[in-house]
C-alpha cells in the first residue's frame, strides 16, 4: 500500500457542486423564470411593461396567485386539490348573489362556507384514506354543477354594494390593484405560518415522510384537514378578486378556468408535487410568469390556443425536474 497516496488529502467538492448543494433549485427558479420572461416580453414588445401592461398582467395574476397559494399548500402535504378553482368559482357565484342583500356579511359569510368546504375536503381524505386526485375531481365535478344550477346558467352582475368590492380592483399602489397586493400578504402569511409554526412545520413533515411523521405523533388528520381548509378560504379570495375585477358572476366567465393556471403557477413557484417542498414568496413569481404567458404569446405572434399548450409545457418540465426521485417515493 503507497501511504503518501492514501496520506494524500482528497480534493474537496467543486464550487458549483458546493452552491448547488447551498442554493436549492425550488429556491433560485421562479424568479430567475420570472426575469426570463419579462427579458422576452420586453424584447419583443416593450410596450408590455409600462404601467398599463403591468396594471393588467397583475390584475389577471391576482386570482391564479390565489388559487396557486392554496394548492400549494395542498401539494406541500403530499396531495392534491383539484376543486380549488371551482371553490373559487362557486364562491364568485354567491358572493354576487348575497352582496346586494348582505353587504360586508356576505363576503365574510361566503369566505366562511368555502372554508369549511375546504375542511371537509381534509376531513373525507384524513378519515377515509381516498387519494386526494380522485376525491377533489369529484368534488370539482360537484361544485361545477352547483355554480351552474345556483346562477341558472346567466352572469349574476352586481347591483347594490358593489363598491365593497370594486374598490379591491380599482385602488391602485405602484399601477398594481389591491387584489394583486392582498395575495402577496397572503403569500408572506403563509410563508411565516410554514417557516415559524408548529402546525406549518407538521404541515411540511407530513409533506416530506407522513408515515414518519405519524410515528411522531404529528397530528396527520388535522393537518390535511388545516391544509385543504386553507385552500378553500384561499379559493374564496380568489373569488372575491374575480367579482372585485368584473363587478359580476358566472359558471361560464371570469375565473371558470384557474385549475391549470393555478397548478401550473404553484409547480412554476417551485412547490414539489411529490409534497414537502414550497415557499408561497415564490408562488407569487410563479403566477407573475404564468401571467404574462397571454402577454408572451401575444408578443411573439402566436394565438390565444397556445396558452393551455404553454401551460402544460409548464407542468410537465418543473415536475420533471423538481419531483425527489427517492427509492420507495409515493406520489399521493
């Protein structure tokens, strides 16, 4: 055996690998997506990002930012929830209706019953052990029906007390509604309630191991129920910003498309679909880029048609590259 060989100190890991290992990829993306984007769009038209473009790319991201920091806190548990855009949609729905009548009360009333939806969403999977794609795909089913029967298939414009609303929209910091800011509070809430809580923290533990977290004593039952309550009060202010923006409802209208955009936005913000892995900050450049996808396609040419095609490109490369690929991983 040569001893000065063996004796010889090993080269350490290289700086990428180093930083690699510092700054992880979920971390970095989304706003380095982000920038990507408005590089592209300015480029191309840099007309897109003056005040007016900016105005109203950040008003149609309002309600996808919303949407998208529901679902992920959903996904940061390992599962999925595919009803929290109809959740959104059937909240617009009665939200217009009750408004004229109720005022203030309707807009807390309704954020009360979506929540509440949300939790028995939580409770069905907690208690029976359903797979969350198969429980929420008919509970979108359910909720799609009743926003069409509840508004008789007719948009439901509101008359009375609509400035309690309209102002959410029409209060502008910066060129930037109050919609678009109210869901980057949600977003800081929601980071400080993952990074500085015991039921954030249980929310990620069950995320990264749940059978681990059970043999932890972690209370699993109430944390799916929290985490998919969370979406359906999430779900309710995207619905308040879509009636702040329209002045009005429909099963059909305004807000009847979020699903793909909202997931596409929470993969987009780095959120890991296999579960344990989010940070709702960068959810918010996450819907900025998927946003700005009409915006994009518009400044290169192509037809509105693309943007579902974008959309998915979107899902299938983030999940791609951020879902762990451990040994006896469960998707769930």
């Amino acid at each position: 055996m040569n001893i000065a060989s063996s004796s010889r100190p090993q080269p350490g890991p290289s700086l990428v690998h180093r930083l690699s290992r510092a700054v992880a990829w979920n971390a970095v993306a989304p706003p380095l997506v982000f920038a990507g984007m408005l590089l592209v769009v300015g480029v191309l038209n840099a007309n897109y990002l003056g005040p007016i473009g900016i105005s109203i790319a950040t008003a149609s991201a309002a309600p996808i930012m919303l949407v998208a920091l529901g679902q992920a806190m959903v996904l940061n548990i390992g599962s999925i929830d595919l009803s929290n855009a109809a959740i959104s949609l059937f909240g617009t729905i009665l939200l217009a209706m009750a408004l004229p009548s109720m005022g203030l009360g309707a807009i807390v009333g309704v954020l009360l019953l979506l929540t509440l939806i949300g939790a028995v969403n939580g409770a069905i999977l907690a208690y029976t052990q359903v797979p969350s794609f198969a429980l929420t795909l008919g509970t979108l089913g359910i909720l799609q029906t009743a926003a069409l029967v509840t508004s008789g298939s007719e948009t439901i414009y509101v008359s009375e007390n609509r400035e309690l609303v309209t102002v959410l929209y029409n209060t502008r910091l910066a060129s930037i509604p109050l919609t678009f800011w109210i869901g980057v509070l949600v977003a800081i809430a929601y980071w400080a309630v993952l990074r500085f809580t015991v039921a954030g923290q249980n929310m990620t533990a069950v995320g990264k191991n749940e059978r681990g977290a059970l043999l932890s004593a972690v209370p699993v039952r109430r944390v799916k129920i929290l985490a998919f309550a969370i979406s359906g009060f999430t779900g309710g202010l995207a619905g308040l910003a879509i009636v702040a923006q329209a002045g009005s409802a429909s099963a059909s209208g305004l807000g009847s498309a979020l699903l793909l955009p909202g997931i596409a936005a929470a993969l987009v913000g780095g959120t890991s679909i296999s579960g344990g892995v989010t940070n709702p900050i960068n959810v918010i450049f996450g819907a900025l880029t998927v946003a700005f996808v009409p915006i994009a396609i518009q400044a290169i040419g192509f037809g509105a048609q693309a943007q579902s095609l974008v959309y998915g490109v979107f899902i299938i490369v983030v999940v791609a590259l951020t879902t762990t690929r451990a040994r006896g991983l469960v998707i769930k």
